[in-house]
C-alpha cells in the first residue's frame, strides 16, 4: 500500500473451503504496525550515537528494502 489507500486481502478457500475477503486501509496497516516501526527509531538515533552525529548533519537518508516503502515508516524516520 505504498501508493494506494486500501488494498483487498484474498485467501481462497482458508478454512473448510471458504474464502477470506478483507479490505485493508493503510490507515488500519499503519496501525498494525505502529509499535514495530516505532522500535525503528532507537536503532536510528542508537546509530546516529555510535557515528557521533547529530541529526541536524544529515543530509539525506537512503533507505532500501521492502520495508522502506512504507509511509509511515518514511515519515518516522523524517
């Protein structure tokens, strides 16, 4: 959901031969996984210690991985 709003989660036949239909909204991803991006940012700032660096000297951030793609996660990082 990187560019679009929602997203529909198809799972055919999960369970006793039923099919699974969800729409997820980015809205309710990105509250899903608030806490696990939000462990994002110790290692960031832990990283940012060991350079001796402060935030105000960077300059750019690169970040790669399918992960990286995340809203939400780009934002946190800002």
């Amino acid at each position: 959901m990187s560019s679009s709003i929602s997203s529909t989660i198809e799972i055919d036949g999960l369970a006793d031969g039923e099919d699974f239909s969800y729409l997820l909204t980015r809205e309710k991803f990105e509250e899903l996984c608030l806490p696990l991006l939000n462990e994002c940012l110790p290692v960031v700032e832990k990283a940012l210690e060991d350079a001796q660096m402060e935030k105000k000297e960077i300059n750019e951030i690169i970040l790669v991985g399918g992960s990286s793609r995340i809203p939400k996660l780009v934002e946190l990082i800002k």
